[in-house]
C-alpha cells in the first residue's frame, strides 16, 4: 500500500491568506481600467527589493496629488491588446478591424500619456521618467484609420483596388435591383408572390414566390420559409448578374484580407515596442488604481528602511477591510512600536475585544507597505518576511485538533523564519491544558527572542501576563474594555496587561449569579489579585493618557497665543519706528521752513526792497503759523513715559517700550512695586519702571480693536491637499480664526469624488468650536465650497 502523498506546506502563502490580504488586493483591482493592470494587482507580494518598493511608493504618491487635483489620467479604452500583438508577430495573420481599432487605443493612449505628462515633468519626475518610456508612432495610427473606420468597418479608400471593386459592386447591385423590381411587378399582378419585393438568400437576390407556383416561373430554388408556404426563387434572367456580383464579393474579400495582412505585417515589425507600451499602460493603470485606494480610505506612504535598520514603526494604521466596509471614521486605529529594546508584544483582553483584528491590522499593514501599497496609517518598516498563526484551523480530514493544526503551523514557522521575521500567533498554546499550554508559549517566545525577530502574540494566559512582565524584549498590551458599559473599546494599550472579563461578560449575559459565584471560588487569591492589579493599572493610564492629551491641547494653544503676541508685538514696533521717523521728518521740515523764513527775512531788510514794519509783520505771522505746526507734533508725540509710583487692581496700563499694547493690571504689590498685568489673554510680571498708566480713551480703543485683526483671513484653499495634510492645515487656519474673532470661515475643497469634502465635513462635526456648516450658494461657489459658523 502506497504512502498518502502530503502536499509541502507554504507558510508564508497561508499567511496571506489568513490576513485576507487577497480581498484587500480585489479591492484594488476594481479601480482599474484594463485586465492586464488587475492582474499586476492580483501578482503583489511583499518583496525585498526595497529600491522597487520605493520607486513604486514614490509614482503612487506623485498619482495621488494628481488625483487631489481631479487630474485623471487618459487610461480610458484600455483592451486585451498584448494577445494581439503576439498574434501579429505571426507571419501572414491577419487582424480583424476591431482588433485594429484596439491597437489604435494602444497608440493613441501612450500618445495622450505622453502628452499629459510632458507639461508636469518638473513637479512629476518619477511619473515623467517612466512615462516618456512609452513609443509613439503617428504614421501606424494614421495608416489604421486610412483603413479602419471608428465603427470597425472597411473603408472604401483603404486602397486604390478595393475603391474600383466597390464602384463595380454598386453599379451591378444597381443593375440587378433594377431587373429584380420589373420582375417583382411583373409576377405580382398575377398574384404569384408571397410579398412584393426581393431579398437576398447566400448572398444571392431572390423573390418570395408561394409554394404552389414555384414550377410556373424558371429559375433556381434557395431556400423555403418556416411555414413552408413561399420558396425564395431566383429568377433565370438574372443569374448571370447575380454571378457576376458574387465574383465582385469575393475579389472585395481578397483585397480586404490582403490590406489586413499588409497592416498586420506593419504593426508586427512595430511589436516590441508596443508590446512595452501595453505593459507600461498597464503598470499606470495599477498605480493610479492603488493611489485611487489610496485617496479612498486615507492610505499613507510608508517609509521602507534598509534592511540594517531592525524597525518597525506603525502609528494609527487601520484594519483595511474594516474600513472598506465600515468606513474610516468607524474604525478605531492602533499604534504599535518594534526596536531592538522591544521585539515582542503579548496583547492580552477579553473575547470579541478586537484582538485577533489587532493582530490582522498590524499584519496586513505591513504586508501592504512591502507589496507597493500604501498602508491606511503611517508605516516604517524594512524587509520583513511575515508569518502568522491565526485561527482556528483544525481539519477533519488531515486529523488536526486546534491545538495540534496551530503546533504545526508554529513549527513550519520555526522551520522558515530568521531575524527579519514578524510572526504573529493567535491565542498561543490554547485548545490544550493551561498550565501546559502556558508552558509551551512561553518556550515558543523564548525561541523567538532567542531569534531575534519581531512578533505579536494574543493571550488569555495568566501566567503569560507575568511572563512578560519578567522579559524586558517582551511589552505587555492589552485592547481596552469599557466596564460600565460592558463592551470593548477597541483601543489599543501598550504597556498594560488586559483582563479577561469573563465574569463580567457572563454576567451580563444572564448567567445566574449562583453559578457565577460558585465559579469564583475556584480562581486563587493570586489570580484576582493580578486581575485587580492590572484593572486599577488600566484606570491609571487612562486618566494620563487623558490628562497628557488636555495638556498637549493647552500647551499648543499657548504656544499659538504666544507666537500671536510675539507677531502683534513686533508690527506694534515696526509702526511706532514709523511714527516716530515720521515725526522727525515733519520736525526737519518745520526746521528748514524756519531757517527759510529767517534767510529770507535777513535778505530782504539788507535789499531793503520792503519797509522794515512790513517785513516785520510778515516774518511774525509766519513764525507764529511754525509756533501751531510744532505744537501740534509735541501733542502728537507727548506721552505720559513716567513710571507709576501706586496701582490698583483693574487699572489699564501700557509698556514703556509699546505704548499702543494696553493691558490691566490684575494684582499688584505697591511697595515691591511689581504688577500682574494681562496682555492679549497672557499674564505677565512686570515691575512698574517698565509700565506707563493708560488713558482711558486708549484703553477702551485698544481692547476694542486688540483682538480683532481686520486683514486676518477669513478662506482658506485646501485643493490639491491629502487628508491628513488638509486636516491639519484646517486645524491651525480655525485656531487663528478663533484668536481674531472671526465669526466665518469659507473652506474651498473642490468638487472632485467628494472624498476630501467627506472628510473636513466629519472634522467639523466633531470640532468644539463649529456651531454650524453648509455648502454654498451658487453665488458662494457651489458644492466645492463649505461655509463655517463659530459658535457665539
């Protein structure tokens, strides 16, 4: 008896598979125009050739913007051509019209790329570079449409003959029609006929003639109807011109096969290069699919690292297939961090936490990132060959239980990975007994560490809990569990163990408390103590990380605050500068008026042309009319510059250095002489040598206009931007709205696929700040336009 062949078992196949990495890539696959770039979709794999990667990464970022800008490429019309141009390398094929027609796309197409391209080299290089590969030949198209209509017909100017044979073709069919009428008419009156007129039997002209007079009128039979009741006779008069048109038809057939075969010939001597067309085509085609992907669902370019850099880096990267079916915003985000301090993650928590998704996301991610895919979140990663154990793949028929199918799937993993390994194990060493199982995983994640490769391991495991705690490569984390509400969160915790809850989940279930209590006896004090221990850990985190996230928000807001002042501070500078040289200009002329007047004044008493009380009166007026102008400028510039010697609380005051930034004093200590005094929303310190008391008047024109910036703008532009890039250039444009008082924004995004729009009108739902929003008017711009409301 023979041994059962096994079939070998490829991991790194049956990864891929467990991922579900093929629905993300037929996903892909619908955003392209030919077959030949769905199957460079369906052909991705990770693959260690990182320059590739990067080349690839670097033309689907270079689509991408042209995609934000709604500038699609010419890929429409897109057929099977490649089959064809193998088919005319064959000597003496011949190519049916509408198999030229689809060479004509080919040609046309790599034209129109070339020309897209060609003005954006500059800001497109990558796209350029590989574009301007492409072979165009306007002579092949024009001797394509010298023959072959838009329709795929046969022109009649194809040729020279195929013109004669057509001009004959018409005048005997004109002939014939002619003879065929008379004849009609002729048997019709005797009533011999079915109908009254001819048609055309094997390309044959023939008349319907009834069944029982078929005998009584010479010629040759064709045919019979279905009811039997008429023949298609035709008449002996006119074979000899229906011989004559058919040997018309076959030399047209001829000369149309010999103009196929001669443009099959032309097109086959021009194969290569177009076959390199068709591939280049197809390769853009896939690009613009994966960066259509991309633009979709908020993809990220990843950052591949050399192979050196032992790295992974993944920050708020998303379940791709959970987002393709959920949407973005419906899909919690993880973050998760591989070095060479830390190489492992044991993620612990409940069942139905998210879990297993967890270790999907990071998987898939990855493998996306290494396959010429952009991640949906951001990625840095080397080369890393990826193995996973995920499921439960027990088989019936191969004899596995989930304990043994999960065993030999770790061992073929063991048999494959080295150090630029992520492995990835769902619930290690389960479906046997914990204590033993425990012991396994722990030895399994020995062996790993001993590797020195990456890896992410799910546990329920206690005893794992503190098995990690014990291994400084190893992190705890944990998908986080809302008590109160008794359901998961989905959030991903790095650096706490999670609980199991599964008292909690049966209780709310509906298990009776009876059984639930007498279950709780047999868990040990040391169990409950850790399950405590790591639930009050979790509490804590989640009030720093809350704690951490408001303070950020405060800090950045008056770090924003601060530049503002700083900004304000230094035009209030600039304007005093101004006034100030102003005022020396008016003083130097008023000087030089002055010195004129006396020169003059001198002058004229020494020429003596005028009498002395004359000269007299004048020069007093004119320096009485100097007294006014000079006034006018010391009251202009007179500002109180001294120091106070008391202030009191509420009182507005203004720096010495920039008298026109008024603030008020809100406490102060007379005989430390030092104020409190807030200036634009910041305190300061201030001892009183470098503060002058305020007039009332300035002070009330100062906080009337000190917050209100008259040229602050109030739209912004985020077409062209990526998601993440429009987000956050939103976020600071709405900062500084708030800061100037403005009560509304206008927000110009185009209208393009929407995908942007979607995504600032879900940032300004949830925005504090937002009272209202709405598209445009026609008037305002439309639909690629929203308008923004602040709340009062």
């Amino acid at each position: 008896m023979s041994e059962p062949v096994q079939q070998k078992f490829d991991p790194f196949a049956e990864t891929l598979r467990q991922l579900e990495y093929r629905s993300v890539l037929e996903y892909i696959a619908k955003y392209c125009k030919s077959e030949d770039a769905k199957n460079i979709i369906f052909a991705l794999k990770p693959t260690d050739d990182i320059e590739r990667l990067r080349r690839e990464h670097q033309l689907i970022d270079e689509a991408l913007v042209l995609l934000f800008r709604n500038e699609n490429p010419p890929l429409e019309s897109i057929g099977d051509s490649l089959n064809l141009l193998y088919k005319s390398q064959i000597q003496n094929a011949m190519l049916l019209p509408t198999e030229l027609l689809e060479i004509l796309d080919l040609l046309r197409i790599a034209r129109n790329l070339k020309s897209y391209i060609k003005p954006k080299s500059d800001e497109f290089p990558t796209l350029f570079s590989y574009i301007e590969n492409l072979y165009d030949n306007i002579l092949l198209e024009k001797h394509i449409l010298d023959i072959v209509t838009e329709t795929g017909e046969i022109k009649d100017t194809a040729s020279r003959e195929l013109f004669q044979i057509r001009q004959e073709i018409n005048t005997k069919s004109a002939r014939l029609r002619s003879r065929i009428n008379k004849i009609v008419r002729q048997f019709s009156d005797f009533e011999m006929l079915q109908e009254e007129f001819f048609t055309i039997r094997e390309g044959r002209f023939v008349i319907p003639v009834k069944v029982e007079h078929k005998r009584q009128i010479s010629g040759i039979i064709h045919g019979v109807s279905q009811t039997g009741a008429t023949v298609f006779l035709e008449p002996t008069e006119i074979i000899e011109l229906n011989n004559d048109l058919s040997l018309l038809r076959d030399e047209e057939m001829r000369e149309i096969q010999r103009i196929l075969r001669n443009i099959t010939q032309e097109i086959g001597t021009e194969s290569h290069q177009l076959i390199e067309n068709a591939r280049i085509i197809a390769d853009i085609d896939s690009i613009f699919a994966r960066a259509t992907y991309a633009m979709q669902f908020g993809g990220i370019k990843p950052e591949i690292l050399p192979q050196e850099d032992n790295y992974i880096y993944l920050k708020n990267i998303r379940h791709p297939i959970l987002v393709q079916t959920k949407g973005k915003n419906s899909v919690i985000p993880l973050s998760i961090e591989f070095t060479n301090e830390i190489r492992g993650h044991l993620v612990s928590g409940p069942n139905a936490g998210g879990k297993t998704v967890a270790l999907k996301n990071i998987g898939l991610n990855v493998a996306l990132a290494l396959s010429g895919i952009f991640p949906l979140g951001e990625c840095k990663t080397n080369f890393r060959s990826i193995f996973s154990t995920i499921g439960d793949n027990q088989s019936i028929e191969n004899d596995l239980s989930t304990f043994s199918s999960q065993m030999f799937q770790i061992k073929n993993i063991l048999d494959s990975c080295d150090k630029y390994s992520l492995v990835l194990i769902d619930e290690i060493g389960s479906g046997t007994d914990p204590q033993e199982g425990a012991a396994l995983a722990a030895g399994i994640l020995d062996t790993f560490i001993e590797l020195n490769l990456f890896f992410v391991a799910t546990t329920h495991q206690s005893s794992l809990k503190t098995y990690a705690l014990n291994k400084k490569v190893i992190a705890n984390a944990s998908l986080e569990f809302d008590e109160e509400k008794f359901k998961p969160t989905y959030n991903f915790l790095t650096g706490i163990p999670g609980n199991s809850y599964a008292f909690s989940l049966v209780e709310n279930i509906g298990l009776p408390k009876i059984v639930i209590n007498r279950a709780k006896k047999y868990l040990g004090t040391r169990h409950s103590e850790l399950e405590e221990s790591i639930a009050i850990l979790q509490k804590y985190r989640a009030e720093a990380v809350r704690s951490r996230s408001e303070a950020e928000q405060m800090k950045s807001k008056l770090e924003k605050m601060i530049k503002d002042y700083e900004a304000r501070s230094k035009e209030l500078k600039i304007k005093r500068k101004e006034l100030i040289d102003n005022a020396k200009t008016e003083a130097l002329s008023i000087l030089e008026e002055a010195n004129a007047l006396i020169e003059q004044t001198v002058r004229e008493i020494k020429e003596q042309k005028r009498q002395i009380s004359e000269i007299k009166q004048d020069f007093k007026e004119k320096k009485q009319s100097l007294e006014k102008e000079v006034k006018k400028i010391e009251k202009k510039q007179k500002t109180n510059r001294t120091a106070p010697s008391e202030l009191a609380k509420g009182q507005f005051v203004a720096l010495v250095d920039n008298p026109a930034n008024v603030g008020f004093v809100i406490d102060c200590d007379n005989s430390a002489q030092i104020a409190l005094v807030e200036f634009n929303g910041l305190k300061f310190k201030l001892p009183y040598a470098q503060l002058i008391v305020a007039e009332d008047t300035q002070a009330k024109q100062t906080i009337q206009i000190d917050y209100i910036k008259y040229d602050a703008v109030t739209k912004i532009d985020l077409r062209g931007y990526r998601a993440e890039e429009a987000l956050r250039a939103l976020d600071e444009f709405i900062d500084n709205a708030l800061l100037n008082n403005i009560d509304y924004l206008t927000i110009l995004h185009g209208k393009g696929t929407g995908a942007l729009k979607q995504t600032i009108h879900d940032f300004l739902s949830r925005h504090p700040a937002i009272s209202s929003f709405r598209l445009g008017e026609l008037v305002e711009g439309g639909a690629g336009v929203t308008i923004v409301k602040f709340k009062e």
